[in-house]
C-alpha cells in the first residue's frame, strides 16, 4: 500500500509541476529597434499618456498590428468563400421564395 501512496504522491506533484509550467508567462526576448527621432518622441509620449512603459507599447501596436493583419485575412476569405458560392446561394434562394411569400 505505501508504494501506490508514493505512486499517487508523485502523480500528484507531476500535475502541480505540469500546472506552474503552464501558468508561466512567455518567454521574451531582447530586440534592438531604431526609430527615427520624432517617431520616438511621439512613442514616449503616448507611453506616459497609457501608462505604459515603451516597450509594452510597442508590443501592444505590434501585437494590434498582427490581429489585424489576421482579421483582414480572415475577411478576404470569407469574401472568397461567399463570391465561390454565391450561384449555390441563388439556387437555394430561389428554391425558398414560395414559402417565403406564405409570410409564417
């Protein structure tokens, strides 16, 4: 019996383990940016005014700038995907207009 206790204690500690790990925030790394004079002024400033320091700022915009990139994609497709059905659409459309015009 005590060595299943063992078994289910390090069971145990292995999920708790498994748990911290999964609770740790990202790893960051250190990147170099130039930015010309005025652009960093202005960066600072927005800083202050969010209360921000400059590089949560620049990640924020940066990580903005990718979720957009994203979302436009995503609508590209989705554009893509109504124009490739649109004649099924028709179709399906003009099989409905008599109950349609019933009016539930």
């Amino acid at each position: 019996m005590k060595a299943s206790a063992k078994r289910v204690s390090s069971t145990r500690m292995s999920k708790d383990a498994a748990l911290k790990v999964a609770v740790r925030t990202p790893q960051r790394e250190r990147v170099l940016i130039e930015f010309p004079s005025n652009l960093l002024r202005r960066t600072e400033e927005a800083a202050r005014k969010l209360e921000k320091n400059r590089s949560e700022l620049i990640r924020s915009a940066v990580e903005k700038l990718l979720n957009d990139m994203d979302s436009a994609e995503f609508e590209r497709e989705l554009a893509a995907a109504y124009t490739a059905n649109a004649e099924l659409s028709r179709e399906i459309m003009k099989d409905f207009e008599a109950v349609d015009r019933e009016g539930f």
